[in-house]
C-alpha cells in the first residue's frame, strides 16, 4: 500500500476530485497555501494498493494541466521598498507535486 500526496492548484482541484471519485479512488481533500505564489491549493491524500499507484497517478497527470500566469512579484522585506517597482511577469503554474510513500500499517476504524 501507497500514500499519495498530490498538491494541485485550486482551479485544478473539482475536476481532479471528480476524477477520483468516478474512478473510485477515496480521497481527503486539505485546503493549503503555496509559498512561491502565496496561492491557495489543494492537497489530496489518498491511500491506495500499490497496482493502482500508476493509474492514479495518470489520471492527476491527466487532469492537473500546466497553464501561464501573469503575476506581480512580492515587494521584498527588509530594504528600501521605494526603488522597487514591481513587474508582472509570466510564470507556469497549475500541475502537481505527487509524494508517493510506503505505508507500514493501514487502520480503519
């Protein structure tokens, strides 16, 4: 047995746990914050037997796509914040970071 621990943008989250769902793969969904962007994300945990690890794994490749985004970068702590004028720039985002782990004891209760 597997624990994955997919981060998915927000926007990418419904349609990922629909996924999940229709191909009945339980799930916990956790609300989370990445640190580049400041964004909110979504973390899904899921615990599954390890011959379904990489049809889970499609499907989130599947689903969570890469898109461009224009953001502002964050005003720098510290410093002389008066010079700094901040430009938007374009950065890839969206996709997900997966942690598949080995589970010792699974219990349900």
């Amino acid at each position: 047995m597997k624990m994955i621990i997919a981060i998915v943008q927000d926007q990418d989250s419904q349609s990922l746990s629909d996924v999940l769902t229709k191909n009945n793969f339980r799930t916990t969904k956790l609300a989370s914050t990445g640190g580049f962007l400041r964004a909110g994300n979504t973390t899904f945990l899921c615990g599954v037997e390890d011959e379904r690890v990489n049809e889970l794994l499609t499907l989130i490749n599947g689903t969570c796509g890469n898109r461009e985004q224009v953001v502002t970068p964050v005003t720098p702590m510290g410093g002389n914040a008066d010079a700094y004028i901040p430009y938007p720039v374009e950065v890839e985002v969206g996709g997900a970071t997966v942690f598949v782990m080995p589970i010792e004891q699974f219990h349900q209760f």
